[in-house]
C-alpha cells in the first residue's frame, strides 16, 4: 500500500495509486509483473477510475458529505444518511453503467460496507463488543484517503449440501486458523471477485447462514489488497485476448472492462483493529440478508449498460437504413420497456428506505428482490432483440487486420457498405459494440453477471417468498368476498406493506 497517495481526487490519482503494489496476480500461467500496464487488467481499471471523474464533474450526484468524517466523499464510500442517498446511489450506478458500458466494480464494497454499519452496531448491541467502533476508524480512514474498497463474500462452496464445518476441505469456506495477541489469521478463498485487483482493501466477510458449529467461519475482517499471503487468478472473459491484439475496432468497447478474479488466502494476518465479526456465528445471516438486500437493487446499473445496448441498437438499424421500419422500431421500444422496468423496481426499492438502529439507511427488501429477478431475465431479451436488429453480420464479420489490408480492405469497404453515407468502419464498430456487450467480454458484465451476480434467481425467489404475505391477500380477499367464518392469523411479517403505506410523518 505504500503507493496509495495521501488522498485520491482524480481517475490519474487512482490509476497510478496502483502501481508497484506487491500483487501476486496470475493471468494465463502467468505471474503478472505490473497488473497496471497489462492490456487485459487495463480496461477494468479505466472502469473504476471513471467512478472518481465522475464524482469531479458531478459532485451532487457521485459524492456526499459524510457526517463521520464531515467530507466531501465519494458516495461509493458514503454511509446512506437518507432515503435520498439510497437513491442518488442508483442514479449514480446507472450513470457510470452509461459511462462505461460495462461493470465499473465498486458496488459491492459500497454495499458491504452500509450492510457492516448497522450489523456490527447490533453485534455490540448484543455481545458488548467493539466491532462498530473498529468500523467507524476503518470508514474514517478510506473516506480521508479516498480509496477502492472490494467486498468479497462469495466462498467457493464446495459440496453444496454441507455446511463450512461439514466439508471434508474445510477451507472451501475462509476460516480462522489460528490467533495470538495481535490479531487473527485467515485461510480460504474467495471466489468470482468482482474488481478484487482493482481494490484498495479488501472485506473478508461470510457467505451464508452460520451454525454454531461454524464459529471459526464467522468472521469479518479488512485486509490491504496486496497483503502477505494473498493470490490472485485471474478469471477469463470470452474475446479478452483481443485485448492484446493491434487495433481497437475488434474489441468493442476498447477502454473499458470489467473484472473477476479468484482471490487465495494462505494464512492472511488481521489485526483485531480491523475485525468486524469473530465468532458470532448468528449474525451471519443478518450480515448476508442485508448486503443482498443493498446490492440487489444495485443492479440498476445493468440499466446504464442497457442504455448503451438499445442505443447500439438504434444506431445500428440507422446504419442499415431501417429506422423506421415498424417491428424495428417495436423491438427498440421493447427493449426501452424492460430497460425502465428493471430501473423502476430499484429506485423503488431505495424510495422505501427506512433507518436502522446504527442510523444508515436500508432499502425496501421486497422491491430490492423484485429488481434483481428482473435482472436475472430482462437483459437477456434485450440482447437477444439487439442481435436481431444488428443481423447476422455481427458474429461474422471480418478482422480489423483484413479491414486495414491493402488487398481486402477495399473489398470490405465496398461489400459491408450500409445506407448511403454511413462510413463503413462506424458500421464495424457499433457492430462489434453488440458483440462485445451480448457475446464477448463485456457480456460477462451484462448478462452472466445478471444472472448470478448478489445471488442466483433461486436465491430472489425465497426471499420474495418469505415476504410475499400470502395470507393478508387472502383475507383482503375473503373480505370483499364476503367471506366473514374463515379469517386467519396472517403468519408473514407485515413490514412490507407498511413501508409502502407510511405516509412522510409516520413512524414505522
């Protein structure tokens, strides 16, 4: 970390506050000399440092003022203060989705870190511990300096049908290995980490619902990115060599990318200054609900990427000449449909935030599940319609290479022409845009992302059950049915239906 300047401002500032970190990154059998420089990490850096221009050119929007430190911060380190945080928070995601056209990282640590604010608060609350405190310096302290912080929560697993003390590895789950006065020490992994070599920091955290056969699992933990013991593997994305390759038409999206990695940890240190949980394995289910609630409308950033795609879209049949051709137009307006109604249920869910016993505010649950299933599908039609707009040439069209050859470049540039006027490579590159965000490296982002990104649809669909308040229906119902013999005690929590009928003055 000796790299990190004082305080980050600037997209430059972040990009080179990376460089000479003693990071053990493997890539292609490789280990990676500066992760800074190689050109398949780059563009997934470029993604990130657009968060921080982006707070410098729209202050409002990507950064707030933090009453722990009383800054000016970045939102993505911002404890929500507000319903209205929640929702500058998704409004700033779609943005950057618009800005970058692919994942920009930097979700999950936001999501982690609101999530910690009020689990460690209630941990204390129960146990007198001090973990809320830890935190409050730990936030103080990436808010000054205005750092990159990653959330890894995902564990490799293992036999899905055993819980972390069952498995007969038991470091398929991280886990504590051994402790002495200074702190712990961790062993494990961390899997499909999103942005992780991007990162400042790292918070180590839970993955699932804990027994208490579990306790060396539980716990909660900050480390620097390039601490002793750390590995990274680098995670492959289809296309990701054209990275490497001359030209930037093939690519798609030539500056930006995103990234996954899976993270080692091979007896990792933590001191006690930066654990947030340690043994208290029945708070790990408060811990993973909360986060998955947070990051499940954070999703709307997908709709960011789905403004680029319908554009691409557009762009494209305007390229062919069919603009206004009646089902293209209806394909576009379909995809605009499904686009807002991911968004909808987002910023639904964050309208519906309600303060916590910590004092950070938690999104509507219900909407926050509602959002993600949405994910899981709706992107997925809107890139199957944008294939259709583009046509068949987007998955066989010829290299950059044969477009700049003397001999069968003006072949291609007379046999690819679209409507008059239309330069042929802005067809190519609005083309391989389509390939790029449906079928290569930035479909990672898009659609797979979408669909197991914060949970897979089952995960959604539990959640939504557990909520849906079958037998308050039934009653509602049976009332106006004149039903008056057969009423029942509604089981379900009724917290939902009163955050959506709470008026501005009442309290829940």
């Amino acid at each position: 970390m000796a790299n990190v300047l004082k305080t980050i401002r600037s997209g430059d500032d972040y990009i080179e506050s990376l460089r000479g970190r003693d990071l053990k990154v493997y890539l292609f059998g490789e280990l990676v000399k500066e992760p800074v420089d190689h050109p398949i990490i780059r563009p997934s850096i470029n993604a990130v440092a657009e968060t921080y221009d982006l707070a410098l050119r729209e202050e409002q929007l990507a950064s707030a003022q933090s009453s722990i430190t009383g800054l000016q911060v970045n939102r993505f380190l911002h404890i929500a203060e507000s319903a209205e945080d929640l929702v500058l928070q998704n409004k700033m995601q779609r943005k950057l989705g618009q800005n970058t056209g692919t994942c920009f990282q930097r979700c999950v640590g936001m999501d982690a870190m609101n999530s910690l604010h009020s689990t460690t608060f209630e941990i204390d609350e129960k146990h007198g511990t001090e973990y809320h405190k830890r935190f409050l310096e730990f936030v103080k302290m990436v808010q000054r300096e205005n750092l990159v912080i990653g959330g890894a929560m995902t564990d490799p697993k293992g036999d899905r049908s055993k819980g972390p003390s069952e498995q007969e590895d038991p470091d398929l789950f991280t886990r504590v290995v051994d402790q002495d006065e200074r702190g712990v020490y961790v062993s494990g992994a961390k899997a499909h980490q999103t942005g992780c070599i991007n990162s400042h920091w790292i918070i180590l955290m839970p993955t699932i619902r804990l027994t208490e056969n579990d306790k060396d699992w539980a716990i909660v933990g900050a480390i620097p990115a390039d601490e002793k013991g750390v590995t990274y593997i680098y995670g492959r994305q289809s296309c990701d060599t054209r990275s490497m390759e001359e030209g930037d038409i093939d690519i798609g999206n030539a500056k930006f990318g995103g990234q996954e990695a899976l993270i080692v940890l091979d007896r990792v240190f933590i001191p006690w200054e930066r654990i947030f949980m340690h043994g208290e394995f029945e708070f790990a289910s408060m811990l993973v609900e909360r986060f998955t609630c947070y990051h499940r409308r954070s999703y709307v950033c997908k709709t960011g990427l789905g403004d680029v795609l319908i554009g691409a879209a557009a762009t494209i049949a305007d390229y062919n000449g069919v603009p206004t051709v009646s089902h293209i137009k209806d394909k576009i307006i379909e995809m605009t449909h499904l686009n807002e109604t991911i968004f909808a249920a987002g910023i639904a869910s964050s309208h519906q935030g309600h303060k916590m016993k910590s004092g950070v505010y938690l999104n509507d649950d219900m909407l926050a599940q509602v959002c993600k299933h949405n994910v899981t599908r709706f992107p997925y039609e809107i890139g199957r319609l944008a294939q259709d707009v583009a046509g068949g040439l987007m998955v066989t069209l010829p290299s950059e290479k044969d477009f700049r050859h003397p001999e069968a470049g003006p072949l291609l540039k007379k046999y690819l022409a679209g409507r008059k006027g239309v330069d042929v490579e802005n067809r190519m590159r609005i083309l391989r845009l389509i390939e790029n965000m449906t079928l290569g490296r930035n479909a990672v982002g898009y659609l797979t992302e979408s669909m197991h990104g914060a949970g897979s649809p089952q995960a959604q669909r539990i959640q939504i059950q557990r909520q849906m308040q079958v037998g308050l229906k039934k009653n509602l119902a049976k009332k106006l049915a004149g039903i008056t013999n057969d009423i029942e005690e509604p089981k379900e929590s009724s917290e939902y239906f009163k955050r959506v009928f709470k008026t501005r003055d009442s309290v829940i």
